[in-house]
C-alpha cells in the first residue's frame, strides 16, 4: 500500500526571463544587499574589535531601518531581504564558532549572488510575482504542484548564475512513499569507478571535469589574454564561466538520475562514512575526488531516502577493504594497487570493490563475517 509523506520540503528551480529594466532592478537589488552584508560584517567587526561589544541580530536590524529609509537605493529593497542578509552574517558567524568554518569574509562584487523573500511570492504557469519586483517571466520546465493541495511557497531565492537569473521555491508539499521491496544493497565510492554495489553492479565515473579540461584550458587562456578591465575580458570571463557551469550541471544531473534509479530499486542502501574534506588534501586525488562528487551523491540517497519510505545509512570506512566478506578474515598486506585478493582462510576469490561493498551492506544490517556463523563444506558450523 502507498503511503504519503507530508509537510516534506522541496525545492524548484527555474530560469527567469526577465526584461531590460526587471534585470537591471535585480542587479541593483543584488548589489544593495552586497553592500548592507558587508556594512553589517564590518558593523560587527569593529563594535568588537574597539570596544568588546557583541551586537545582536534585532539590535542591527533596527539600526539599518533608518539607513534604508534614507537611503533610495536601499530602501528600494524589500524589509524581509534585508533582514535575510543579516541572518546571513550571524550564520556566518556561527559556522565559524560552532562548526569550525572560517571566520566571515567580506562579499566581493560576484561572490555575493542571491537574495531571499520569506514570504509573499506567488506563481502561476508564466510569471512568478515577488515583493516590490512584480511579475517576472519564467520558463515552466516543471509543475510546482503537490499531490492534490495548492502547495505553500515557504521562501523564494532569487539566484544570478553565468547563463541568467534563476529563482529557487521552497514548498511544503505531498511526496507518495514508494513500495516496499526486500532488494538491499552496500555501497563503495571509487575514483576509477563511480560506485560499485554489493550485487556486482558497477557504475564507471564519467569524469566530466576531465571530459572539458580541454575546452576549459582553451577560455582560461582566452581570459589570460585580455586586458584587465576591458569589455572584451569580461565577455571571456562569462564564456568561462557559462562552461564551469555547464560542466557542474552535467555532473548533478547524471547524479540524481543514478541516485533516483537506486532507490527505487532497493529498500536498504548503506555507505562510507568518509572524511572527505581530509582526503581532499592530497593534492594527487583531490581533483578526481572533486569532479566525482561523493559528497553530493551520498546528499542525494539520504534525503531522497528519507522522502521515498528507503532506509540510509553511513557505516565505519575502516577496514571495508581489508576483510574478508566470507569469514571476515582481515588481510592487512593489502594495498591500493591490489585489485583482487584471495582470501588465505576461506579461500574465496575477492574483487576489492566489490568486496568492499558487500562489507559495508553486512555493517549497516548490524553484523559482519566475524559475527557471523558460515557453514563448511562437511555441514559443520566453524
């Protein structure tokens, strides 16, 4: 029986087609909430650095209520964005005390690229209206509809990307579970290989930075021969900056087609828990470790579990490789050139990945070969 999920988030993103003066009011919109996060940044940098003052989040939005009144390029601006942009500093701040992030920087012209509304945006099948920028034209590539009620937009963020304007709805909607199925599978994550699962499935990676570097190595250089500062640079830049792009959506889209194709195929799916952000410091892998997306691959399975009725789960990396799947003997003359093994207790003939996956499927369900009572070949229990 199918059940349904309700008050799950979803996001939809589309590609804005506004006109010559909705774009220049949006670039304009960008660029004041540049300039007020910067001002509250540095606002709260000097309080402290001068006087050992901490100012709070309600104490600077009422001092920036009379900044914007006075101020036309300001307070053209919806409230509710700009009180978005000093939530944005002091979650900066406590990704920096509380998470271990860097300490906040001050936003460059192209490093600041949205603004939010919390409230207030409407749709409907051509145009989507947003606070004090009116209706703006969209192209509908998908319906933001939920399962037989009007959804609620719960926040809108307006994003300027290489190619364009893009606007991203945060809705309250109904997602159906999908049905039970016994199909369980493990999980390990590769260079040469994408993925390889637990039932001998693998998935090579497709390699889509290393696929443009070509091309990419040919616009950077375009970049390298302009002048600063010049028209004909900036045009390069966005040619650059319109592949990376291309480059990046290519990679998200062949990760939720795999990731949507494996849950619907199981009901169980266990991984790595891996350090990522330490491996990334080995400068030899952490390009290909970068064009793979494991991070956002691994993103994907647990929420889309979570929406679908699936069971997600991260297990201990440690040892995946090393023991073996059938007794649990644990090999540890194994190294990363080795890509096939034989076990010298069982005897059984192991391909590293594989092997690998079916470790990480027999953690998640809660045992392993160690644990695990295995027959032998006169029927006694060893």
């Amino acid at each position: 029986m199918i059940q349904t999920v309700r008050h799950a988030v979803k996001t939809y993103r589309y590609k804005l087609n506004p006109t010559p003066s909705q774009q220049q009011a949006l670039g304009q919109w960008l660029g004041a909430c540049r300039y007020i996060y910067n001002l509250t940044l540095d606002y709260k940098n000097t309080l402290w650095g001068q006087h050992k003052v901490s100012i709070g989040k309600n104490e600077i939005q009422k001092e920036l209520t009379p900044i914007a009144k006075e101020t036309a390029w300001i307070g053209c601006v919806h409230s509710q964005t700009l009180q978005d942009v000093t939530d944005r500093v002091f979650n900066a701040y406590d990704g920096f005390f509380k998470q271990g992030k860097g300490f906040p920087k001050f936003a460059r012209k192209g490093q600041y690229q949205s603004f939010s509304f919390k409230q207030g945006v409407k749709i409907n099948s051509t145009h989507v209206q947003l606070p004090k920028l009116g209706k703006i034209r969209y192209r509908n590539s998908q319906p933001c509809t939920g399962t037989g009620t009007p959804d609620r937009i719960k926040r809108a963020t307006v994003r300027e990307r290489a190619d364009g304007w893009y606007v991203c709805l945060c809705v309250e909607t109904y997602i159906e579970q999908l049905s039970e199925t016994s199909a369980s599978i493990g999980i390990d994550v590769g260079i040469k290989s994408l993925l390889v699962t637990s039932n001998g499935e693998t998935i090579e990676n497709p390699k889509h930075l290393y696929k443009a570097e070509k091309k990419l190595k040919r616009l950077q250089r375009l970049v390298s021969r302009k002048k600063k500062g010049s028209a004909n640079r900036k045009k390069a830049v966005q040619k650059l900056a319109r592949q990376h792009q291309k480059v990046a959506n290519t990679r998200k889209d062949f990760h939720h087609k795999l990731t949507t194709r494996l849950i619907r195929e199981n009901q169980s799916i266990s991984v790595e828990q891996l350090q990522i952000k330490n491996m990334l410091g080995n400068h030899h892998l952490a390009k290909s470790i970068s064009d793979a997306g494991w991070y956002s691959l691994t993103q994907m399975l647990e929420y889309k579990a979570c929406w679908y009725g699936r069971t997600f789960e991260k297990v201990n990396a440690r040892h995946t490789s090393q023991d073996c799947s059938e007794c649990g003997y644990r090999n540890t003359d194994l190294t990363l050139s080795v890509r096939e093994w034989i076990c010298p207790e069982c005897g059984v003939t192991h391909e590293r990945d594989v092997n690998a996956a079916t470790n990480i499927k027999n953690r998640a369900v809660g045992h392993t070969a160690r644990e695990t009572p295995r027959l032998s070949a006169c029927g006694v229990r060893r």
